[in-house]
C-alpha cells in the first residue's frame, strides 16, 4: 500500500476538531462554483495534491465563524462537503485553529481569520495565486504588503490586515492576493475584473 504523498503547503498551525463531520450551508453550492472559476481563469493555479488558493464566507454576520476550503484540495475536482472546514475559532496568538471538518483547514485560516475579525463589513475572501497581477500590482495601485514573509504565519496574516485597510484587495509580497467581498458573489467579481486589467496592462 502507497504511502500518502505529504502535503506542499500544510498548515502550520495546530488544529483542533470539534466535530468531525462535514460544513452544511447553502451557500458551499456558491462557493464551489468560485472555486471553479478561480480554477478556469489561472487565479488558483494546481500543483501536485492541491491547488494554489483558498476561499471562505463568514458563516453570519457579526461572528467570526468562517467556512473555508480544506487544505491540499485540488479546486479543478468535483467538491464535496468533505472539501471544506468551517472554523470556529482561530487565534494568532497561540497559533491554533478549531472548528467543524473532516479535513485540515487551509494553510492561511490564520490570514482569513485576521481580516474577518478586523473588517465586519467583509463577508467572503478569496486569496489566489496570478503572476499577471502581482507584475502589475504598482501600476494598478494595489496595496502589496512590504516584505515578504513565510505563508500560513501570524505575521502574514497581521501584515495583509494591515495593507488591506479599509479597501478591498492587496497583494502578499511575493506570493498571491487576497481579494474581499461584501458576499461571494461580489469577491469573486472583483477578482475576475482585477485579471481583466492586469491582463489589459500586459
């Protein structure tokens, strides 16, 4: 029997399962449709066992409770349930993460974690990996965080939340973007129209 491939980018952070059982909500059909997209458009490009990129929704406004794609899940692929996490508490402090799944949450909960706590009116993040937009982040005035640092980390998440503000998309330093929505629907926009232009300026 083959011994399971280790995953490229795993968490780096302790996780905790309440539950082991599946997210149930109405709007994973929503979500997995982004999935697709980021997928289709090179916004989350794959590699080996997974895909580059990670997307969630706050489960209710005001709460901290977010749904988000499991690690190492390939988003080109049919998702299930099984393919998400919906996280109930994350602290950057002790560097943990607990919540409902039967999979790892995604490397960078800890990132999602941070804008959510810190941006009430912030419903849905998608963070994607798209060489077009981070070459032409300057000339599209996009914020990019100052230096570049490990994914998955405290620091990252704290340093995205900060040049992210009040506005709706940044650029992590040699990494990818994070782009934010008022719903899934409104992110997923403003990531397809920021392609558009980076694309526009090549």
């Amino acid at each position: 029997m083959k011994k399971p491939k280790p995953e490229r980018h795993p968490p780096k952070f302790k996780t905790t399962f309440l539950k082991r059982r599946a997210p149930d909500d109405p709007r994973l059909e929503a979500l997995k449709s982004w999935c697709g997209v980021f997928h289709r458009s090179g916004l989350a490009p794959s590699y080996g066992l997974g895909s580059h990129g990670n997307l969630s929704f706050r489960v209710k406004p005001g709460g901290n409770r977010f749904i988000i794609t499991a690690s190492a899940i390939r988003l080109k692929n049919r998702l299930t349930r099984r393919c998400f996490f919906e996280v109930n508490r994350a602290d950057l402090r002790t560097n943990t993460v607990s919540g409902a799944g039967v999979r790892r949450p995604s490397s960078e909960s800890l990132m999602h974690e941070a804008i959510y706590r810190k941006r009430r009116d912030i419903h849905a993040i998608f963070h994607g990996h798209c060489p077009q937009i981070l070459a032409r982040a300057a000339r599209l005035g996009i914020p990019e965080t100052p230096e570049e640092l490990p994914y998955g980390t405290a620091a990252l998440a704290e340093s995205v939340s900060a040049a992210l503000a009040g506005g709706f998309f940044a650029v992590m330093k040699n990494h990818g973007f994070v782009c934010l929505g008022k719903d899934l629907d409104d992110a997923g926009a403003r990531a397809v129209e920021m392609l558009g232009k980076a694309l526009e300026k090549s």
